[in-house]
C-alpha cells in the first residue's frame, strides 16, 4: 500500500499527463530531492524556486491569471503566514472580477506536529485557512483519500489549500490506490528515487486510475450512536483507535473524518449529532480561535434542544509554539489517551 507522500506524487504525475498541470514548484520542490517529504519526486514539470513565499504565491497566481493550472509548495506551513495577504487577493479574484477571472491553482503545504519539528517545523494552518474567503481547503488523512482530494484540486477552477499532515506521510493505507501494485516493494522500486546519484533516474509509473474524493464531503470512518467525533488529518486517526477500544467495551462511538475544512459536510455532521446527541470535535490547532469552535457554535445554535450534552472541541494548548522535547509536543497536541479521557467525559455527561 502507498504511503500518503507517493500517493500525492501519483496524483500529481495524474494531474501533469491527464488533466494539464504546467508547473509544480517550490523549495526543493523539484529534483534532486523531490520536495522536503519527497511528495513530488520524479515528476517532469517540478522545478526548485528561490526561498521566497512571497514568490512562490504570486507566481502561481500569476499562471493561475493565464489560465494555467499549478500545483504550488510551501515547505512548511510554518513559513506562509507571510503570503496571508496574498492569499486574501488570490481568494476574491473570481468576486471582484464578477466571475471573469478563474484563480485554478493549488497551494498545498505540510502542517502540525508529530515529526519533533520544534516551534519552527510544527505549526498547524487549519484555523487561518478557513479563515480565506474564496480558498477551498482539504486536509486528507489516509493515503487514498489524499490521492482522490490531489486530483479534484488540481481539476478546480477555484484556489485550493491542500494542507499535508506531516506525521502522516509516511503512513500507509489500508486501501489500494486504483492502479497502484499489490506490492508495496514494487511501488517503491517503480516511483522512489534511490539513494545517491540520482541524474540518471527516471519513476516506472504505474498504470494510475483517476479517482477524486469530492471536495466538501465528509466521510464516516466508525459507525455508533452513543456520541460523535469529529476530526480530520492527524488526529482522525487516534479518533478511530478511540472508537475501536471504546467498541470492545461496548460503547458504540461514531467518526466523522471531514476531509474538507471549506466546504464542509454539515449534513453528515448534523445527521450523526442527531442521531447521538453528543459531539467532540478534534484537531491540533491552537484552542483560541479555533476552527472546532465554530462547529461546536453551528452545534450548538442549530441544534441546542437535540443535545444531551455540550458540544466539546479538544485542540492543541494556546503556546506560541511547540517544544523540541518528546514530552513537550505530547503535552502541546491531542494524543489518544486525551482523546480518550474527553470522549469518557462526554459520555458520561448526564442531559
């Protein structure tokens, strides 16, 4: 099974022979790395640009404004808040043009914590993000869905934020990308680039399906009716452990990954509430301001007399960054055994 670094790299070679993708650049985007989490090794229009943000956003909108179709990096999210200005302008292209010019790019960049990145490498961009009128935003948490969400960017005329949960590249699927070999050492061998010299190397592309995860559509990885959790990226998963050990003691909880931060399924999300009248929201973004707040407000105003408990949200602590330390960043961030204890908490909230 792919891994969700080749799993965007398949997307975007996808995305370059079928569907028109001209460029794909950013820091060390291009060879010899391949980007900092290889995501876009081997690919014949990835090319390394200066270490400018400011850059990298205006030139995608620029390409963006000839109406040609670019998959642009920031390394790390940690690094676009500079560009937050232009990312406003390449949101409101389409309104303030009433409806003449199409922005068909997509920014995607590595976001949160779980590689011991320290303050500079750990920074999450949920809330900002959604925060960006006009942006579409995606934040996958499986390989697949990573796959299906590359593709539907890459085809929108819209901008579209593609938020790359940097504990999770590394982690395989459970499920096949169409066209993807049963072997995962196969997969390697054919799209991985080897160790050293590399001048010489060209990827063996598989035979690659196209296959999109619409944008705005959620996806419920745990079915229960005692409470609902809502989370996406990193924190999705520790969610579905939660689920699993609470369902070996009986306790059937439902999962909600969201997959889409704008737009989001507010249908899949108010049926499930409705049907267990209790809900978490999770995420590692900071808690002030947080984006779970708004769901939890949108619980809360549009189902108050349905609940038999109020709406929580779990995010990471309100640091101005997180520590080098293991210790440090386990206290800073959502781990399974908060997650856990907040969902017992829930549970056990008597209406």
């Amino acid at each position: 099974m792919a891994n969700m670094a080749q799993a965007i790299r398949m997307a975007l070679h996808v995305g370059e022979s079928r569907v028109n993708v001209t460029e794909i650049f950013g820091h060390d985007v291009g060879a010899p790395l391949g980007g900092g989490f290889t995501a876009t090794q081997g690919l014949k229009t990835a090319w390394n640009t200066p270490l400018d943000e400011r850059g990298i956003i205006s030139t995608a909108m620029g390409l963006g404004l000839a109406g040609d179709r670019c998959v642009a990096e920031i390394q790390f999210c940690d690094y676009i808040f500079n560009t937050i200005d232009l990312m406003k302008i390449a949101g409101n292209t389409l309104w303030v043009s009433n409806g003449n010019y199409n922005m068909p790019i997509v920014v995607m960049t590595p976001v949160g914590a779980g590689i011991r990145g320290s303050v500079y490498h750990s920074h999450s961009f949920d809330s900002w993000a959604t925060r960006l009128p006009g942006w579409k935003v995606v934040m996958p948490s499986t390989p697949l869905d990573a796959y299906g969400l590359m593709i539907s960017a890459i085809k929108d005329p819209n901008p579209v934020l593609f938020l790359k949960p940097k504990a999770l590249m590394r982690v395989r699927g459970e499920e096949l990308i169409p066209g993807e070999p049963n072997d995962e050492k196969q997969l390697k061998s054919m799209i991985d680039a080897p160790i050293g010299d590399r001048s010489k190397w060209t990827p063996k592309w598989p035979k690659l399906e196209e296959y999109e995860v619409e944008i705005g559509k959620g996806k419920i990885t745990r079915e229960g009716d005692r409470a609902t959790i809502v989370s996406y990226g990193r924190t999705l998963l520790l969610c579905n452990k939660v689920a699993d050990l609470l369902r070996e003691e009986g306790t059937a909880v439902e999962v909600i990954d969201l997959r889409s931060l704008y737009p989001y399924d507010w249908q899949m999300v108010k049926a499930s509430i409705q049907k267990t009248g209790r809900v978490l929201f999770v995420n590692e973004d900071t808690e002030v301001t947080n984006f779970g707040e708004h769901l939890a407000y949108r619980a809360t105003t549009e189902l108050f007399y349905e609940l038999m408990a109020r709406p929580r949200v779990l995010a990471g602590k309100n640091l101005p960054g997180i520590g080098l330390h293991p210790n440090l960043e386990e206290n800073s961030v959502p781990h399974l055994e908060d997650i856990m204890h907040e969902t017992r908490e829930l549970l056990a909230e008597i209406p």
